[in-house]
C-alpha cells in the first residue's frame, strides 16, 4: 500500500503539464524591470489562481515606493491558506521581475515555447519556473487532503532585479515576513534542484567625487581637474585595493568559487560636463552643440564593494576612506567627497536551521542524493526578511541553472520543475508540522 507521502508525490508527477503550462502563462506576462511593465496583471494572473484554491489573497501597492507611479504601478500578491490546525507557516517568495530580453534570442523571449523538455523565455529560470513549482507544490498539498496543520503562504513580489524596496523590502517592513505570521521562508531563486543556497555575501555601494578647478580648457594650468584626481584614486583601487582584496577569502561556500573572496567593481564615472554624441556634417561642422571648453571641477565614480563574512562593513568603508585621505595628505590640490547609497551585511543562515534541514531530506528522498550548500555572490530578498522582517530561517531553493538567469534563450527543465515541486512540498510537510502529527 502506498504512503501518503507516496501519493503526494504521484499527484505532482501528474502535474507535469499543469507545471509547464503555469511556467508558460508567467512567462508570457512581460514583467520587464525596468520599468516594472505589467505587474499589476501578473499579480492578478497569481491571486485569482490561488483564491480558487482557497487561499486568502492580498494585493499590496508599494504606494510612493521608489518607481511606484500610476503607470508602472508595484503591485505585490500575497496569498495565505490556512490549515485546520495551529502549526507554523511556510512561505514561498518569488519576485516577478524580470530582466529586459536584449539581445541573441532563437525562442521568441516572452513566448514560453517548449522544446528540448525545457520551457523558453526571459524569467523562465529567473524565476517564474521556481514560482509556477511552488504553486504547483502548495496546490497538491491542499488537494491531497492531508490534515496540513499551519499555514502556506505564495508571494509575488516585484522589483528584486533593482533592489527588492518596492517588494520584499516594503512587505517586510510591514511585519509580512516577521513571526508569529511567518516561520519559515523559502525563495525559488533558480540555485539548483539539488543545492540550498544559505545566504549571500554584503554589499557596499557608494559614491566618490572629487572636485578640481574650473578653467580655460585652453589653459588647463590656470585649473585643476577633478578628472585627473579620479584618475589618481582609481590607479590606486586597481594597483593596491584589488590585489589585496584578491587575497582575502571566505570560508562561506560562494558560487561560484571565483567570488569566494572580496570585490571591487567600478559601476560607472562621470567627470566634466554631460555626454553628447558628436558627429560632424558634410562641411565637418558638429552637428550636436559642442562643449564649453572647460576644465573638469567635479567628477563622481560609483563603487560596489561585496565583502564577505569575515569583513565587516565599516572597515570596508574604511579602507577606501583611508586611501583617499592618503592621497588628500599627498597629491596637491586633492579634496573629495563620499556619500553611501546601499549597504546590506552578509547572511548565513546556520545549516542546522528548520527550513535548511527539512529542505535537505526532502532533497535526499526526491533526487535520492544529499544536497550541496551554497551562498550567493550578490544579495537577494533574503536581505530584507533577514533584517526588517527579523526572520533567520530563510533559504533560497529552486529549479533552474543560475548561469542562464539574465542570458538569451534563458531555460528551465521540466523536470527539474516537477522535482522541485515535490523536494517543495515535503518540506512544507515537515515545517508545518504534519509529519510530527503523524509520527506521533
Ligand atoms: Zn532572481
């Protein structure tokens, strides 16, 4: 006789077109951020599926986040089903951004075709597919009519690709992913059907100018250029801070292993006056308005720094202050600014952690092999239920290749949505406190 797991298990093999075609439908609604196009209707699309299943649906504007307007307006869906019995509450977040198509597609990018048993399309695997196999897993578990205690939750959320404050961000801070509502948070980002991703490393973005002297640009001598300051501060990032960041490692298991230790990366640097594009006609005049000769006075570089672990932020800030300081003692002229725009710690949530446990014998039995641990390169919405919701026992867990995420002819394996479905909806089984019911 089979198990009740067992048949939990059938019901969702039986789902494999179900789960294919909800991948497909998610896929074909052009949720591109920016600027945050048809939110609004793939929140729908989400809440009235799952009212027809019995969960209670919310609709959640970020009202006067940032780019929340009437035309681009952050609409997130949070939909709760409630058990029969007190227990804990899993809950599913996705975000339903997705990146723009660009270029060198051979699948249409918003067309969810199928071939090769994998489903096609821009957030395919980044991560609607990791959504439509976490519906898919709470949809069987409420078919099954197992006396679930506790409750499920599914969210779609908007704007992870820009930084999640419109979504994760505004809905954590509004106790959505805070005890006693939520106990337990599993993000279907797409990791790998065998890998659970415990955390990521930090970020520190900010801001440098330095300011110079306006002139003649005829006589630069009569000035100083701020350009040249910049110049300066970036030989020494490249021939000093880069090189010892290099050497610094993380005993964290980041993937890839490239990103196991501290970086640097100069975003952008905007010196003199403003861009044009110059072209001469055919008498060799420009065509656009030439620039006023002048020397630079100000020029800004946007630095993003990812620590790891073993860092902390301050002395992250600190080593790029103190090199600047050092060029203010040593270079004539040399005067700078420096302004935060974003910093999130690292987490790590513990591998002995509820949500990783249960997730890591759900894994075993699904795919009969054990899982690998992994921590992420870059922040997630981990971020913010770590440190406005409060909540440790986060993971993210879901199908699909992260190489592919943001690439053309992006993919998710139909398989690989099925088995995460399952590997899903057993550790719900676990963390809602249905399998305890039943052992005991
Ligand atoms: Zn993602």
């Amino acid at each position: 006789m089979k198990s009740a797991v067992e048949h939990l298990l059938a019901r969702i093999d039986a789902k494999r077109d179900e789960v294919t075609a909800l991948t497909q439908d998610l896929v074909r609604i052009p949720t591109v951020n920016p600027p945050g196009d048809a939110y609004e209707a793939c929140a729908h699309f989400i809440g009235e599926r799952l009212a027809k299943k019995g969960f209670a649906v919310e609709y959640v504007r970020a009202l006067g986040a940032p780019g929340d307007s009437d035309s681009h307006p952050r609409t997130n869906v949070v939909a709760r089903w409630q058990g029969g019995a007190p227990g804990e509450c899993v809950h599913f977040n996705s975000h339903i951004d997705v990146v723009e198509a660009g270029s060198g597609w051979t699948y249409e990018p918003f067309g969810g075709q199928v071939a090769n048993g994998r489903v096609y399309g821009r957030g395919t695997c980044d991560m609607k597919g990791g959504l439509a196999s976490s519906i898919i897993a709470c949809e069987a578990l409420i078919e099954s009519g197992l006396p679930i205690p506790g409750a499920l939750e599914i969210s779609g959320t908007v704007d992870e690709e820009s930084g999640g404050f419109a979504g994760v961000g505004y809905l954590a801070e509004r106790g959505y992913f805070s005890k006693p509502r939520v106990h337990h948070v599993i993000i279907p980002e797409p990791l790998g059907v065998d890998r659970i991703c415990l955390g990521h490393r930090g970020v520190w973005w900010g801001e440098v100018e330095t300011w110079g002297r306006i002139a003649h640009g005829s006589m630069p001598f009569l000035g100083d250029s701020a350009i040249n300051h910049m110049s300066a501060f970036i030989h020494l990032l490249e021939t000093q801070l880069q090189p010892r960041l290099q050497g610094r490692s993380t005993a964290e298991p980041v993937e890839p292993p490239g990103a196991r230790v501290s970086t640097l990366n100069i975003n952008s640097i905007h010196g003199g006056q403003v861009e044009q594009h110059y072209a001469n006609d055919e008498r060799g005049w420009p065509t656009a308005q030439t620039p006023a000769p002048v020397v630079a006075h100000s020029c800004r570089t946007v630095l993003d720094r990812r620590f790891i672990a073993e860092e902390n932020l301050e002395a992250v800030k600190k080593e790029i202050i103190d090199m600047l300081d050092e060029l203010k003692r040593t270079r004539p002229g040399f005067d700078y600014g420096i302004r935060d725009i974003m910093s999130f710690v690292p987490t790590a949530t513990p591998k002995d952690a509820p949500v990783v446990d249960a997730t890591a014998r759900a894994i075993a039995r699904v795919l009969g092999r054990e899982p690998s641990y992994i921590a992420s390169p870059g922040t997630y919405d981990q971020k913010h239920i770590v440190r406005s919701g409060q909540l440790k026992d986060c993971i993210a867990y879901g199908p699909g290749i992260l190489d592919l995420a943001h690439q053309p002819d992006e993919y998710v394996g139909i398989q690989e949505l099925v088995d995460s479905a399952k590997i899903m909806a057993l550790a719900s089984l676990d963390l809602t406190g249905w399998s305890r019911s039943v052992a005991a």
